[in-house]
C-alpha cells in the first residue's frame, strides 16, 4: 500500500492492536496448510465452544441455504469453507477482545457487520467476480474491526453506536472525530496484524475511501467495492454511497436496479 499518513499516524499514538486468542491462531496455523482439510479446522477449534457455536449460527443461517442442518463444527466448516470459516473465528476472537466496552454498542457492530458480509457475499455471487465472494465476505465481517481500537481507548463515546443502519455508519464517523482515530486505518492494522490476506487487509483500509480504493491492485479494488454494495444492501441509498455507485456499475457491472433486486431478494 502506498505511504499512508492515517495508517502512521495511528501506530504512533499508540495504540494496543487486539490480541487474536488462542481459538483462532490455531484455526490459522491449521489453515495455512495446504494439505489441511475439514476435518483438520475442526479439530483445530475443538476446544473453542465460542467458535464452534459461531460456525453453527453461521452455516445455518438462511444466505447459505443449507440442504440440511449442520450439526458439528466439521459439518459446518465443510459447508462454509476455509475463508468463510476464518472470517467467523475472527469476529469471535476479536468480540472476545472487547471485555468493558458497551454491550449495546458492541452487539449493534457485529450485527451490522453480520449483515454486510452477508450481503457483500450475495453481491458478489451476482457479479462475474463469484470467486472474490469469501474474501468479501471476510472482509465485510471484519471492516469495523478499527471501531473496537477506538472504544478500547474511549469507551465513554460508546452511545454514539447504539443504534443500526444508516445511523451506525453515522456514528462511526462521529466516533473518528471524537476519539481523533480513524477506524479503518485501524482495522488494516488489526487485520494485519492477524495475518489476513493482503486483499483483505487493503479492502478494509479503503471502505470508506473510494480514492484509496482506485489505487489497489484488482482483488483489493474489487473487495473494497464489494462491501460498499454490502452496506448500499444493509442500509439502503446513504450519502456514502454516492461515492461509490459509479465504480461499481463501471466495475462490478452492477446497476442501481440490479441493486434494488438484490435488495427485494434479501428481504
């Protein structure tokens, strides 16, 4: 990524990164194995109830469309997939992170967030880029990761997130300029620093900047534009999303109307 003034800036008012937790870091390591399949991530989480339960709630949740119900971690995993099942491991572990910070705000987050990686999953199964569909979604889960750095240092402006949709996205940027952070310079640093993939890590950094996004290389490009459709899906036509609707019909191929049908569909 290029010299990024926020992404410094951040480091040097030093801030604590999240820890990623145990669960997760041997998820990771038994991910990193390209010989590892099913079986071998369902061990690595065996003794993680958090996880496990996770990936159930996940894999039977109705985006998925399960032909039957998973019942054990390993059926799960097999239905979701390597990506999406590090994508639920790290919100976990992150959540688990959050100990004293409002649970209000910190459940309107992971909703949130749960509702736009499932959205930006859709909308990529609907685009020519059906293969960015579990980064994107990883992404999506993971793009507010910055907010818990900030409520971490300043919890007291955790009411500014009591709230969901359109309202949240405002209050996120009502936490930046009240905290001085900027949550998605954070969140590149959190994903970082738990090894996601490069792609992913970009995509976050760039949510809410379609001019850092234009500068990405194609997949980070691509995920960038993917969760903007997810939160466009989540909340519907915000002044955020002026932004980006251009490069994303440019790009995705995905006009205003396809938008509205993909909306229908999930309702």
């Amino acid at each position: 990524m290029d010299h990024d003034l926020l992404v410094e800036a951040v480091l040097a008012s030093g801030v604590v990164l999240p820890a990623p937790g145990p669960g997760f870091l041997k998820l990771q390591t038994a991910a990193s194995d390209d010989d590892a399949g099913p079986r071998e991530l369902a061990q690595a989480v065996s003794q993680d109830p958090a996880i496990t339960g996770a990936l159930l709630r996940v894999a039977n949740s109705p985006v998925f469309r399960p032909r039957s119900a998973p019942r054990s971690a390993l059926e799960a995993i097999t239905m979701l997939g390597r990506t999406r099942t590090l994508a639920t491991a790290a919100s976990v572990a992150l959540k688990n992170q959050c100990d004293g910070i409002d649970a209000a705000a910190l459940e309107a987050i992971w909703s949130a967030s749960a509702q736009a990686a499932e959205q930006s999953y859709r909308a990529a199964r609907a685009t020519r880029f059906k293969a960015l569909a579990d980064s994107a979604y990883l992404a999506a889960l993971m793009q507010d990761a910055g907010i818990a750095v900030a409520l971490r240092r300043a919890p007291e402006h955790s009411s500014v997130l009591r709230m969901a949709g359109a309202s949240l996205e405002a209050g996120t940027r009502a936490l930046d300029a009240l905290t001085g952070t900027d949550h998605a310079a954070a969140g590149y640093l959190v994903a970082r620093n738990w090894k996601l993939p490069l792609e992913v890590c970009e995509a976050i950094r760039a949510h809410h900047d379609p001019r850092i996004a234009r500068r990405l290389a194609d997949e980070g490009r691509r995920i960038a534009l993917l969760l903007a459709v997810g939160r466009r899906l989540r909340d519907g036509t915000t002044p955020d999303w002026v932004d980006w609707e251009e490069p994303v019909e440019t790009e995705l191929g995905l006009t205003a109307a396809d938008l509205d049908e993909l909306a229908a569909d999930a309702d």
